[in-house]
C-alpha cells in the first residue's frame, strides 16, 4: 500500500510537506485564495457537494485532461468545483480562455493553501495531483491523491463514492 503523504513522478519518491487533509475534517479557510482580486469564503457555497481538484501545472497534458473531465463531471452533477494550482492567476486564465471556459481557477503561488491541505511538494514547489471531496456541511467525505503523478485522478471512483452516499 502506498503511503498517503507520498507520491511519484517518473519512479522518484516525492515527500508531501505534511499529511493529507484527513477523512471529516472541515474544509480550510480559502482567505488565501484569490480571483478577481476577492477571496473566496467558504461559507457562501451552498452546493451538495464542493471538489476540490489539485494539480502540479496546467500546461501539461494530464493537468489539462483533469480539469476538463473534473469540469464536465461537476457541471452534469452540480457540484461546485475548485481548481487549484501554483500556476499564475495569468496561466489559468489564459487555459480557460483556450478552452472557452469560464471556470474557478485559484492560484496558489507559493502553496499556502496547498499546505493546508497537506496537498504541497516542497522539492518541486508544486501542487500534488488530488481531489478532495467535501459535503454540504464542507466535512472531507472522499480523498484521492493520485500515485503516480502521471496519472489522472479516477472520475469512475468519485462517482461510484457519490452514488454510494
């Protein structure tokens, strides 16, 4: 069994800085996330489930491949969605544009947020790849941090966990 707190890339062991967010835990404070200038406030989605989605960079195939299919899962299910990543705010707008998307992209430039979740690779100053599924009372309900990196997180697995509820 792998470890929680690891992942890989290319068969290299890369260390989390911390633990993943545990199973019923409550959703951290976004105050550190920023879009259009404005932090996020948790307590204003009314949503039956919020996903949050991490990645190392969207710039990359499997990135982008994981936030189309997590956008398109979230869209059919009306689940709110939270992209997450150390790319710029500049990166990510410039993807949605290409994509034609209008959808929520929150920088986290040097990981304060990913910390929190237990979600950030200090060796490589980027975002492990992970989805954290919180419920309507924003408690940690389902948690996926993909190994290895390459990897998409697994869309059938999230459904199978939400149908199961």
């Amino acid at each position: 069994m792998k470890e929680p707190n690891k992942t890989e890339i290319f068969k290299i062991q890369l260390k989390l800085q911390k633990e993943p967010l545990e199973m019923g835990a409550q959703i951290p404070g976004l105050q550190s996330l920023m879009i259009d200038d404005k932090p996020l406030d948790t307590t204003q989605l009314d949503a039956p489930y919020i996903l949050i989605s991490t990645f190392p960079g969207i710039n990359t195939k499997v990135c982008s491949l994981q936030t189309q299919h997590m956008v398109k899962y979230c869209e059919e299910h009306g689940i709110y969605l939270l992209n997450i990543s150390t790319d710029s705010y500049e990166a990510c707008n410039k993807w949605c544009l290409a994509q034609n998307k209008d959808i929520n992209f929150y920088s986290d430039p040097v990981g304060i947020y990913l910390q929190k979740l237990g979600l950030y690779i200090p060796l490589l100053k980027k975002a492990a790849r992970a989805v954290l599924l919180f419920n309507k009372e924003h408690k940690l309900v389902y948690r996926e941090v993909v190994n290895p990196m390459t990897h998409e997180p697994s869309v059938q697995l999230l459904d199978a966990f939400i149908k199961g509820q």
